[in-house]
C-alpha cells in the first residue's frame, strides 16, 4: 500500500501529540517491511524529523506563520498531483481533510474530546471550529482509532457513531535517556521533589493538587518540593493566583516545557509522580513515570485506571484531602514505593511498540481490502 501520514498541523514535538507522533513513524519505520508512506509535515517540524529509510518519503508543506488553522484542509484539495497515488490516508493528529479523491481510504486518530467537555480551556474559535470539524471527519472517515476505551465510549455516545467503526489502540512510549541533564544541577532544581507533568490547563486539575500540597506542608510538614512540568496554556491564570494565595511560591518549581531527552531523568529523581486530571484520553504522563520506575498517585477518572491498572494509587480528583493522603501514604512508606516501582514496570510493558504498530497495520490492511 501507498500510505499518506497527515502531520501538517503538527507543530511542536515536545507535547503529548508530538511524542504520538514520533512514536507513530518510528514504529512504522521498524516494524513496517512491506508499505510505502508518504510524511506531509509542515516546514519547521521538517527539520527535527530524520528516517533512515526508503520506504518513508517526507513532503515538506510549507504553512503561513498562523500555526493553528487547519491548513491540512487547505492543502489535499489543492495538490492532488501529490496525493494521487496514496490507497490510504491517515490523519494521526488532527481531524480529517474533508475534501480528498473518492478512492483514497481514510482513518482518523481521535486522542480525546476535552474541547467538548471542558471549551474553557480553548479559544472559542477553537472551540467552534472543533465541533464543526470533528462530527464530519468522523462521520467521514472509513474508521476511526482511539487512544482509549473511555474515548471509544465518549464518542459513541456524543456522535452515535457505530462500534464496529472504531480501534482502540493504546499508544506506546519509549524512553532511552536516562543520563542526569543541567536542569538537575544543584543550584535550580529541588532535591526531593513531588512531581507533575503535562499542560497547565483546566481539566488537569492544578488548583486541587495545589491545595493538597498546601495540606502535606502544612499538616504533614513534608520536605518535598512540587515541581510542574509543562506549558502555560489557554485559560488557566487562576493557578497562578492560587500558588499566590497560598503562599506556595518558594514550595514550587516550574520548569515550563522541556525537551523529550530531559524527560526520563526529571521522572527517574521524584519521590512520586502524581497526576490529578480530571479527563484525560489517554494520559502519557504516568505511563511515563512508571516506565521510568517512579511510583504513581493518579484520579480515578476517565481513561486513567485503562493506563495505571494495579499499579498504582488512585484519588477522587475533586478531593485534595484524598490527594494529599494518597501522595503521603507513597512518600511515607518506602515499601509500598518499591513494591508499586515493580508493578509499574510491569504495566508498562503492556505498552509496547509491537502491539501498537501491529494494530494499526492491521486497521491500514482492513481500511484497504474493506474499505471499513
């Protein structure tokens, strides 16, 4: 098969997506010996993607500086010459160009719907935009994956679409560095440390973990440090004004986004990694920080228990007496870290490059013969 990977809207590979992203081509890269693909990646991600392999053929598209308009629906309908060939194109990060030649078979990646149920964090062009959009890729598209049982069961019961017409393929990670980089020099990074990390929006519940920290100082007297690993994005100044509130300034350290290579070493030295959103559509983070044998303390919300399984201690979100008692209970007893240490390693295992890439081989194969 001729197979288009659209990743024109992608523009940054140190977020969720971009981690996908990687994973998705080095996957295919690997395991793939028989189909042809073709990247559409716009300029500036271009440059930080190399594969050293034949059958992976990169068409650099070049976007206007206004990174976020869907130039992906701009693009396919325009160079048809470019396209032409492809039995198959797979939208892995974005919804579906809704205007393509009628013999190319499509997919669609849909990692979770957090415009739907939480539009604050968003822009309201956004917000728009992704209500129009998302319905007629997904109606459009000849099948559909998601990262989750949970987002399977959301989009069943918001779009009504058939069950048999969605995957769930449960994305992989792969960290290799483990070496100590500069951001753990002793002059800017806490030697015992709580960990968090992800964006800094809404639906990630930041607030709640604040005043649950704010409890563990206060009544636990803990040494640990909070460090936030992440981006400030869309809509949430209120956290800022809550590290302010309760007086947590010097409590807390914020990295603001780092590179992917940094990644392993800041989950390999935190006492705990713990992750308090409120939906997620799949959720890297803990799978990261268990791969990396780092004890978790996650919400028992959305598609979160699908990643954590037994191994690690679950909180209901909306209460910061729970969080705080579940991190404690992890930083307190040395015997439960070790024991849920060795439970994550093995959880993640079930994470694999194998199992990702070969489901969706097998989707591309049915999309093709199937057309479903």
């Amino acid at each position: 098969m001729k197979i288009g990977l659209d990743f024109i809207n992608l523009y940054s590979l140190n977020t969720g997506l971009g981690r996908y992203a990687q994973q998705l081509i080095k996957g295919l890269a690997t395991l793939d010996r028989e189909n042809e693909y073709t990247l559409f990646i716009n300029a500036k991600v271009s440059k930080q993607i190399y594969i050293d392999n034949q059958r992976f053929h990169i068409q650099v598209v070049k976007t206007p500086s206004r990174k976020y308009a869907p130039w992906n629906q701009i693009y396919f309908p325009f160079h048809k010459k470019e396209i032409q060939d492809l039995d198959l194109l797979h939208s892995p990060v974005t919804p579906l160009p809704l205007i393509l030649p009628k013999k190319i078979k499509t997919i669609v990646t849909l990692h979770d719907l957090s415009w739907k149920f939480f539009p604050e964090n968003f822009k309201k062009e956004g917000v728009l935009w992704w209500n129009f959009i998302w319905p007629k890729s997904l109606k459009k598209a000849s099948h559909i994956v998601v990262d989750s049982k949970n987002t399977k069961k959301d989009a069943i019961s918001l779009y009504k679409i058939p069950r048999e017409k969605i995957t769930v393929i449960y994305p992989y990670i792969s960290f290799h560095s483990l070496k100590k980089t500069r951001v753990f020099s002793k002059d800017n990074f806490p030697e015992k440390y709580i960990l968090y990390v992800g964006a800094l929006r809404k639906n990630k519940n930041l607030e709640g973990l604040l005043k649950a920290f704010c409890i563990l100082k206060e009544e636990k007297k803990i040494p640990q440090k909070l460090v936030i690993v992440g981006p400030k994005e869309f809509g949430n100044e209120e956290f800022f004004s809550e590290i302010e509130r309760l007086n947590l300034k010097n409590e807390i350290f914020l990295t603001g986004t780092v590179k992917n290579k940094d990644l392993p070493a800041i989950y390999k030295g935190a006492d705990v990694f713990v992750f308090p959103s409120l939906y997620e559509g799949f959720g890297y983070p803990p799978l990261e920080a268990m791969t990396c044998g780092t004890p978790v303390a996650v919400s028992n919300s959305s598609s979160l228990p699908e990643v954590v399984g037994e191994a690690g201690l679950y909180f209901d979100p909306s209460n910061p007496k729970d969080i705080a008692e579940k991190i404690f209970k992890l930083i307190s007893s040395p015997k439960l870290r070790e024991k849920l240490k060795e439970k994550g390693f093995q959880q993640a295992k079930k994470f694999s490059m194998k199992k990702t890439i070969r489901k969706y081989l097998k989707v591309y194969e049915q999309v093709s013969k199937h057309g479903k």
